[in-house]
C-alpha cells in the first residue's frame, strides 16, 4: 500500500510540475519574459506562489521543466518497448510517441515558433536548459544501457543518447520553421539519416 501511495503522491508531483512549467511558457509567450512573475505562474496553475517556489527556484527552471519531464517520459518509454525490438526502433519509437499526438492544447503557427525561439533565447532560459539538459541526456543513456545489457560507464549508451540528443534538438529547431506541419514525421526522417550512417551527398 505505501509503494501504491508513494507511486501516487509522485504522479502528483510530476502533474503539478507540469501544469507550472506549461502556464510558465504560455503567460512568456503572451506578455513577454520580463511581464510575466513567479505569482503569475503560480495563480495561473490554480497553486500558491510557495508552492511555485517547493518545486522551482526561478521563472527559467519552471519553463524547462516541460523539456525535463519529456527527457523523463522517453527514457520511461525506453524502458517499456518489447524486448525484441531492435534498439534503434525501440528509441526513435520512444523519442516520436512524446510528441504524437501533440500535446492538448499546444498552439501552432508562425506567431508560436517566433515566441518560442525568442523564449529560448533568453539568457535565464539558456542557462537552465544548458544544466538540464545533461541531466536528461543521462536518464536516456542509463535506459540505454538497461536496455543493451552494457556494463556501468560503459561509453556506447553515452554516445547513443547524445546522438538522440542531437538528432532531436535538430528536429525541434527545423520543425519551429513551420510548425504547422507535424513533427513525427520530420523526427523519423532525422533518425533515419542518423541510422543510415549520415551517407555523403552528392
């Protein structure tokens, strides 16, 4: 009973996380960095400005934390793809089902991408996704490694999930150039030329 109500209390948390990370990024984009305070956030997701501040410690964590839990839920996915499934499958698989369906609610458009781009750009943002985004990178090769059976600090699953890192960092910045299309498509073209070996063009 107390694993069920620790797994339960964790479900709360990763939610409530979620719900201020997603009211951070849509008052940015509608009022701009520097409009938008921590009590905006917080009144926003329907929480206490203190319980804004338990969870995180400025503005530019809470908008990360989207990137953050969707690090997590891939990793997760890692985890349960059938064991037969060849790996790179099994990860492009993982890394697309984040983003199909897209996420209820999730504005489309040239105006979206441009609030998006210049969010990113801000100094605190950058700072805050440079610190994470190690952290996510990390939680995939450890899945990786689960996955492949490879021996604690072994280099192959850091390599594996730097390259996703990569492969899909590309695809988010492509894809913000005309969000109206959707992006799974654009994430297994991006995996696709990874997997091939990146053959030389001519």
């Amino acid at each position: 009973m107390a694993t069920s109500d620790g797994g339960l209390r964790e479900r709360k948390k990763r939610e409530t996380r979620l719900a201020l990370s997603h009211a951070a990024i849509r008052l940015a984009l509608e009022r701009g960095w520097d409009d938008v305070s921590v009590e905006d956030i917080a009144a926003a997701a329907n929480v206490s400005e203190r319980t804004f501040r338990n969870y995180f410690g400025s503005k530019a964590e809470a908008v990360v934390a989207t990137h953050v839990e969707r690090g997590r839920r891939t990793a997760e996915a890692l985890r349960d793809r059938p064991a037969g499934e060849p790996l790179w499958d099994a990860l492009v698989n993982a890394v697309v089902a984040q983003f199909e369906p897209a996420e209820p609610g999730g504005p489309a458009g040239d105006r979206f991408a441009a609030g998006i781009r210049e969010l990113v750009a801000e100094p605190a943002v950058q700072q805050e996704m440079f610190r994470v985004h190690a952290l996510a990178q990390d939680e995939l090769a450890a899945a990786v490694a689960d996955r492949t059976g490879a021996p604690a600090g072994d280099l192959y699953p850091q390599v594996v999930a730097a390259v996703v890192s990569a492969g899909l960092s590309t695809a988010l910045s492509r894809w913000t150039l005309d969000p109206t299309e959707p992006i799974g498509p654009l994430l297994r073209e991006v995996f696709g030329q990874i997997r091939a070996g990146l053959p030389e063009q001519r």
